[in-house]
C-alpha cells in the first residue's frame, strides 16, 4: 500500500509543530472566538449602553448599570450574600469531603470502590434541575420528609423545609459534593504510604498524623476542590430558585430575572459581569494560594 | 503488597478507623439520597412518594409516554444530543490534539482558555450568548441551542482526550514519521486508534452534558423548541407533576449506563 | 537482658505462610541484618518489630516489654525507611524535629538536639532546605539523624542503600558504621544485598521462605552454612554431592568424574552416607597441567582434579575460570590475577587442587529438594 510521504524532509518534523497541527488548532478556537470571546466582548459593550424608560437599548454609553449594581443596597447584599453561600457551601464541601475520600482511597475492595465512584459520578451526570427536584421531593410539604415524621408521630403539621437559604446551602452541598470529594481523593491517594507510618515510627499516633502529616499534603486536592464548588456555587441559579424561591438575595437568580423576565439585557449583563469578575478574582486568589504551596513543598 | 493502603496499622487506633469509616459511610448516603428518593417516588402509585412504599406502580412512565409534550421535549434533546455529541468530540478532539503537541509561548494560557467554560458563571454563559445569538437571528432556535450546548460541554471532550493523549506513547508517532508519513497521515493511521478510548468517553460526556443542559439552555429556548432539562423546570416551577420523578428515574439510569461506558473507556478515576 | 526477643512468630497473608515460626534474640548494641531473597519474609518481620504489621502468631519483646499489641507510635523505635519517607511539606530542620516535637520537647532542647544530630550526619548548613531540594544521599542522612533523634531503643533499617548508585552505597556503607558504631543504638536492618550484610552487621539472620535458615556472624555464615540455600546466598559456591566408598572417602557424583575414575573428597567434618559438599572459589587453587587433562594426578588422589578451562573472565583485581571436568560437571575457581601469568585460554589443561578444611559439609538432600 502506497501512502503519502513528505516531499519537503524540513516538514518532517518530530517537534510537533507542524503545520498539520496548527491546522487542527483551528477550528476548537473558531469556535471559541466567535461564541466566547466575541460575546464577551459585546457583553462588555452591552453592559456599558443606556436603557430608556421602556428599557429599549439606547446608542449612549455610560456606566449607570454598574453604578447601581454598586450602590443599590439590593444588589450589594445580593452579591454578598452570593459570595457568602458559595464559601459556606465550598467550607461544608471540603469539611464532609475529608471523610468520604478517605472511605474512598481506604476501600480495598474494587467492587465497593466502583460502587462508591457511581454514587460520587453519577450525579455529575444527569441534569442539575434533577438533582434539584429530589430535593424537593424531599423537602415539599407533602414530601418524604414530612411524611415520614407525621408517620413516626413526631410532628403534627408539615413543616416549612423549603423557600429558605437553609435548605438551598444543604441542596447546593449535596449537589457539589463530588466536585471536592474528586481532587481530595487524588490528593489523598498519592500520599505515598510511608509517610504516615514514619510519623507513627516516630511517635505520633493516628490523631497527630493525620493533623500533621496527612492534612497538609492533602491542601492541594483540597484547594483545588473548594475552588471548584465556590465558582460553581457562586453562579448557580437552577438550584436556589426552584428550592428558595424568586425571593432569595442571590445576584445570579437577579441577573436571570433581569434578562429573560424584565428584558432590562444591559443591566443583567452588568451584574453578570461584575459576577465574573469578583468570582474570577476570589478564585484566582485560592488559586496562587494553592500553587505558592505546591511550589514550595514539591518545587513546581 | 496487602498492607500498602494501611493508613493505620492494625494493632492502633482501630477507633478512629471505624469512626472514619462510618463517618464517611454517612456522607455517601447523604449523597444517594436523592437518588432513592427519585426512584422511590417514579414507583410509586400515589402523586407523593410513601416510605416505606406500598407497591409499585408504572403509572407515570405510561403517562409520560402518553403526554404529547413530554414526547416533542424528548425529541428535541434528542435531536440535540445527535447533532452536538460528533460536532463536539470533533472540537475536542482536534483541539486537545493540537494543544498536546504544538510547543508555543501561552501555550498554557490557551488550555486554560479552552477549559474555561467549565468555570464561567454558567449564567454569564447564558446571557451573553442569549444577546449574541439574538443579533444573529439564532435566538431560541435549535442551531441556537446547539452552540449554547457544545460551549458547555466542549471542555469535558478535550479533558479526556487530553488524558488518553498523555498516555499515549509519543514515540509510535515519531516512528511513522520517521519512516515519511505526513503528520496527517500518521494522525489517522498511529494517534487515532490509540486515543480512541479518550474520544469515546469525550462523547459519552458530550452526549450526557448536552442532554441535562439546563443553565445555559434556559437563555436560549424558545416554546417551539423546548428540551427536556427545561421543560421539568418549567413544571417543577409552575405545578407538581408526578412524571417528573419517572422522567428523572430515566436520567438517573442513562447516567449510570454513561458512567459504566466512561469507566470502560478511560476509566473513571482518570476522567474526572 | 537482650534488647529484641522475638518467639514464635509466623505471619500468614491470606493463603500465603509469609513468616513461619521466627525465634531471635538480638543483643543490646548489636547490629544484626536480615538477609534474604526478595519474597523471603525480611520485610514482614520488621514490619512486624516496628508495629505496622500484627503477627498470626508469637510475640515481640522489646527492651523486656512485650510490644506486640502496642501500635507503632508507642513502641519507642526509630525506623528508616527505604524511599526515606521524608515529610515533603517540612524542611530539613523540622523534619528531624518531628519526633522530639510528637514528644512535646522544649524549644531550646529541639534546637539542641537537632543541631546535634545534624552535626553527626554532616548536614548542618541544610537545616532550612526542603527535601525536594535534597539528593538521595543527603535525603538518607536526614532520615537516620530524625530518626536517631528521639533516642530510640532500637532502629530499623529498611533497605537503606538499594536507591542509592553503586559508589554511593560504599561510601555510605562507610558513613553508617561511623554513625551507628558512634551512636551505639541496636540497630535491625533488612537487605537482599549480602556484601551489605557482610560489611555492615554483628551478626546475620538468613531467612528463606518465611524461616530463619541461619543466624551467626559473617564469617560463619560464610565459612559455615548450615545449608545449600544458606551456602548458595552468602557468596558464590561450588556444590558436590558426593557418597563415602566405605574408607574414609567421598567420591563425587557421575558428572564430576571421570567414568571408573571418581573424584575424591576427603573431610574430616563428613559423616558416612552422602553428602553435599560446598567449596568457595577462592580456595580452589588453579595450576596449569602439563599432563594429559583426562588423568588426576597420582600422587594426591583426593581433593584435586584435572579439568579444562570452559571460560576466563577478568574483573580487574582477580580472575575468575570456569573449569569443566572430566564428567561433564563444572567447577568455579576465582583468583587474584596477580597469581596469573595471562589469562587461561579457553581449552587449556588446568589442574585444581584444595584443602579437606575448605571443604564445607551441608546436609545431603533428596532430589529436587529446595527452599
């Protein structure tokens, strides 16, 4: 069989950077330029036009939408709030973490180990609104919970488990768990297997090493976990809106309503941008945290 | 060896191991929970779940099959879910590709660039689509929704093909050009085949990705053109219909049988 | 009282007999090595002395206290390990402070004693350097001063030099009986390298297929193995298996002799019936024969034979010729080439002669018996 050899030997390169591969660089970042990056930038734009009373796009520029996003008192409590779920999730993620990666990496057992990856994975993979909705199955009035307490006696009238950030923060740990537990589990299972049993060789006991030498090489796995849940809560809207209700304080649910219910595009696009970049900055700063470490203790 | 996974060695501490265990036990059923309560609740023969449940009825899985609308959603994320799992695996694949071999300044930036959808808001994803996609005249068409999904779900393609392109010996490609193939010819003759693991857990993740796509979607449909994430939400949001729980069970189980094809591929640990 | 009693114990993994019946005794400041084949049990018994592993069986008696249900951390040993295990996270200082601090020692002693023990493994200007940033040799030495820092009853030594080059294991091979030999702690250390053994230890345990084969110092694991297994991995050996004629003699096995002309070995350690004679290399002394291969010299009929040289290989400092004998059967012969002339060539007629001394008697065994 003939096939198609180079005729130019300079092209023939082991490096990689051939042609061919530029080529096939191509159409992925197409792609991304013109559905990423361009509506990005016309995002940016959008955010910085006026609207008139009937909220129909002007030609003028200013900066009135970040200004109120800024000043309104409902919009700065609703990204504060935002932010301050998104680190309680992100904290109770890492903390309910700990334990399962640690029944995950101790399983000797490959059968029982498949059995908890499909418990941790599966959720990834069916429908956020899904998720959801289990929640309030469980959570309705005339859901499971409710019913199994009247059934036990133990209450008289359904109580009230949905419509409040409570039962968002617990929907959202539940729902982002995975996302932590993944890296941990990886940080956790390369701890080479020596080094807790130097640090017993060396007198400390199960408690000391785990604070000691266990929990500190685990910050990686850890960071990179919490970093991923806080990003992922901070711009979830699915969850708290179906759970908490129109009514709850979160800038994303506000950018939702302001886009596709009061049709006010440059004002949503505002908040969502200012959104981006408060999360994107807070994240970046966990990031260099985590790679500050990593440089230190492994030297890249 | 037996003893390399000790954490703990079996003559100490044997109270903190169980308390780990069972600790941990705990949070694992916390996160199935749901699950059961699906599946509880698609089985069961009355609107609200009982527990312990009465008997099993397959009432509502009739009833979706009956309902025309659920039907024209399913057909939709049907269509969808054709039309984006090869355009994606496709992107994916030449991109991650091209990103492992090509050697430039920013090289880095750009991987972090092609992932990054992973991360942005996936309601700044939504809007900012929603107002390109209106200039173009797309907004709550299909093609529409399409873009909106293979955004979404593009970076889980490049992420595995990534994995099995890192594992891949690199030498068999040097090989064949050594010997004179062309760079093309050797991609689809030595890289393919080898990666192909990768690329079909990139589609198994496209094709799951696209059809529970709901946040970004939501921005992007039209009543004409509604998929199924979106019409439970509509009615999760508006009326309590049983349905709902049999059409979750189905997602749950699609999942599952996705994650039994992923695990067969590259391998679970090695995906996520 | 002896530092380390071990009685009894066996260690089963599932089906497999890991350790079976182990019983030493290891003195106080003795340097005592257990040597084996991988696969032997070595690291499943200091597994078992440090606390990581509980034995099926027996126990372990350290310092006159029976620690065998006592987890590792209460168990007051020092244990290096063969990656050395270092904390990654901590630097050179910290590292051999862990133990002292697990101790709740006071500041200033902390500084003292690891300014102390860092002065002994010649590694003071690296206290504030991170392991990544250490080689192998310097990553060991951190690993013996943190664990020599805790006064220790006894340190375990897991293999210590296998992940070390060549000329790095001499020179640390050097630097540990300085270190050890100063500090005067008993020390326990598990290597398949016999050299290792040999140079390093007061005393050696052989073990094969999860029991102790024997224990002794190295010259008489070398000069006498109890058996093959023991003669075989200490050193290199030839093996005879030989039966007595009725008077006094051994005559070898068909495939040393000559037909109708036996080989004959006389020992003053042998019994009658058969046995398995061991002879070391080094005491065959080699001459060339100007006689014709295939007759023994008369004169003294036992303990020398002729042969021809099937191959020469020189390593520089000696010789070492592979000798085929009349029967078919080989024999090895190493010697300093200062004895040489030239190298033998391939074919040439030699004559091999030793002493009924260098002869070492292992029991005879039945065919195909082997551990």
């Amino acid at each position: 069989m003939r096939f198609p050899v180079s005729l130019t030997l300079s092209r023939v390169s082991t490096s990689g950077n051939s042609l061919f591969s530029w080529l096939l660089l191509a159409p992925g970042m197409l792609f991304l330029a013109a559905f990423l990056v361009v509506p990005g930038i016309l995002l940016i734009v959008l955010s910085l036009h006026d609207v008139d009373g009937m909220l129909m796009v002007l030609p003028t520029y200013s900066f009135s939408h970040y200004i109120e996003a800024f000043t309104s008192a409902g919009y700065i409590r609703a990204l504060g709030t935002t932010l301050w779920v998104a680190a309680l999730t992100a904290v109770l993620c890492v903390l309910l973490a700990y334990p399962a990666a640690w029944l995950l990496v101790s399983t000797r057992s490959r059968a029982w180990r498949t059995v908890l990856y499909v418990i941790l994975i599966s959720p990834l993979l069916t429908s956020v609104v899904i998720r959801t909705f289990a929640w309030i199955v469980l959570l309705a009035q005339n859901g499971l919970i409710n019913d199994v307490l009247r059934r036990l006696g133990l209450i008289d009238a359904p109580l009230a488990l949905l419509w409040n950030m409570k039962a968002v923060i617990v929907a959202y740990v539940q729902v982002m768990l995975p996302f932590a537990v993944l890296p941990l589990a990886t940080s956790l299972g390369e701890i080479p297997a020596a080094l807790p049993r130097a640090s017993q060789s060396l007198g400390a006991g199960a408690h000391h090493t785990f604070l000691h030498v266990v929990l500190p090489l685990t910050i990686p796995g850890m960071m990179s976990g919490a970093i991923i849940v806080f990003a992922l809560a901070a711009g979830s809207y699915v969850t708290p809106l179906l759970i908490g209700g129109r009514l709850q304080p979160l800038l994303p649910i506000g950018i939702y309503q302001q886009a596709l219910q009061i049709a006010n595009l440059p004002l949503a696009a505002a908040l969502s941008l200012t959104l981006l970049v408060v999360t994107a900055a807070i994240a970046g700063l966990m990031s260099y945290v985590q790679k500050r470490w990593e440089r230190r203790v492994y030297g890249h | 060896m037996a003893t390399d996974r000790d954490f703990t060695a079996p003559v100490s501490s044997i109270g903190w191991r169980w308390l780990g265990r069972a600790a941990g036990g705990l949070v694992y059923l916390f996160l199935i929970l749901p699950v059961l309560v699906i599946f509880l609740s698609a089985f069961s023969p009355g609107a609200y779940p009982q527990f312990p449940p009465e008997s099993v009825s397959l009432r509502w899985f009739q009833a979706f099959f009956d309902n025309r609308a659920w039907l024209k959603a399913l057909q939709v994320s049907a269509w969808l879910l054709l039309v984006v799992t090869p355009l994606t695996t496709l992107l994916g694949t030449t991109a991650a590709y091209a990103l492992a071999r090509l050697q430039f300044r920013g090289r880095d930036v750009l991987q972090a660039f092609v992932l990054s959808p992973l991360i942005i808001p996936q309601v700044v994803l939504g809007i900012a689509l929603l107002y390109v996609l209106t200039g173009m005249g797309l907004s709550g068409s299909l093609t529409g929704l399409a873009i909106g999904h293979i955004l979404v779900a593009l970076p889980y393609a490049v992420r595995t093909v990534s994995v099995s392109l890192a594992s891949m010996d690199r030498r068999l490609e040097t090989a064949s050009m050594n010997l004179g193939a062309t760079p093309a010819y050797t991609f689809r003759h030595v890289t393919l085949p080898l990666i192909k693991p990768g690329i079909v857990a990139g589609a198994v993740f496209a094709a799951v990705t696209s059809f529970g796509e709901v946040s970004v979607s939501l921005f992007l449909t039209a009543p004409g053109t509604v998929t199924m994430p979106v019409r439970i939400f509509t009615y999760i949001d508006q009326t309590f219909d049983p349905v709902v729980n049999a059409v979750s069970a189905i997602f749950i189980v699609l999942a599952v049988l996705a994650l039994v094809l992923i695990e067969r591929t590259i391998g679970l640990t090695k995906a996520m | 009282m002896s530092a380390i009693d071990i009685h009894g114990v066996a260690h089963r993994f599932g089906d497999l007999q890991a350790l079976a019946g182990v019983d030493l005794s290891i003195a106080q400041g003795e340097f005592f090595s257990l040597l084996g084949p991988s696969g032997c049990g070595k690291t499943t018994l200091l597994n078992i002395i440090a606390g990581f592993l509980a034995p099926s069986a027996g126990t372990v008696v350290v310092g006159g206290r029976d620690v065998t249900s006592l987890p590792p951390h209460r168990r007051d040993i020092g244990m290096v390990f063969q990656s050395y295990a270092l904390f990654p996270h901590l630097n050179v200082f910290d590292n051999v402070a862990y133990g002292l601090r697990v101790r709740k020692a006071k500041g200033e002693d902390v500084r003292a004693r690891v300014a102390e023990m860092l002065e002994l493994v010649r590694l003071s200007e690296l206290a504030q350097r991170m392991p990544h940033q250490l080689s192998g040799g310097q990553q060991q030495r951190v690993a013996i001063a943190r664990a020599l820092a805790i006064r220790p009853q006894v340190l375990l030594l897991d293999e210590p030099l296998s992940n070390l080059d060549a000329k790095l294991r001499k020179e640390m091979q050097t630097e540990l009986r300085r270190l050890l030999g100063n500090v005067g702690v008993t020390t326990v250390m598990v290597t398949h390298d016999q050299e290792e053994a040999l140079g390093l230890s007061d005393r050696i345990g052989i073990l094969g297929a999860g029991r102790l084969q024997q224990v002794g110092t190295p010259l008489e694991l070398y000069r006498r193995p109890v058996n093959r297994f023991v003669g075989e991995f200490v050193g290199h050996a030839n093996l005879i298996q030989a039966r007595a004629n009725g008077s006094g003699i051994f005559e070898a096995a068909a495939h040393f002799s000559r037909k109708g002309v036996p080989l004959q070995l006389a020992s003053s350690h042998a019994a009658g019936g058969d046995a398995l004679f061991l002879l070391r290399p080094e005491r065959i002394r080699l001459s060339a024969s100007s006689t014709d291969a295939q007759q023994t010299n008369p004169a003294n009929p036992a303990n020398s034979v002729a042969g021809v040289v099937r191959d020469a290989s020189y390593t520089g400092a000696e010789l070492h010729v592979t000798v085929t004998l009349p029967g078919g059967g080989e024999l090895v012969v190493e010697a300093p080439e200062a004895n040489f002339a030239e190298v033998p060539r391939v074919g040439a007629p030699v004559q091999l002669a030793w002493n009924a001394d260098d002869l070492a008697v292992l029991p005879a065994e039945s065919k195909g018996a082997r551990i």
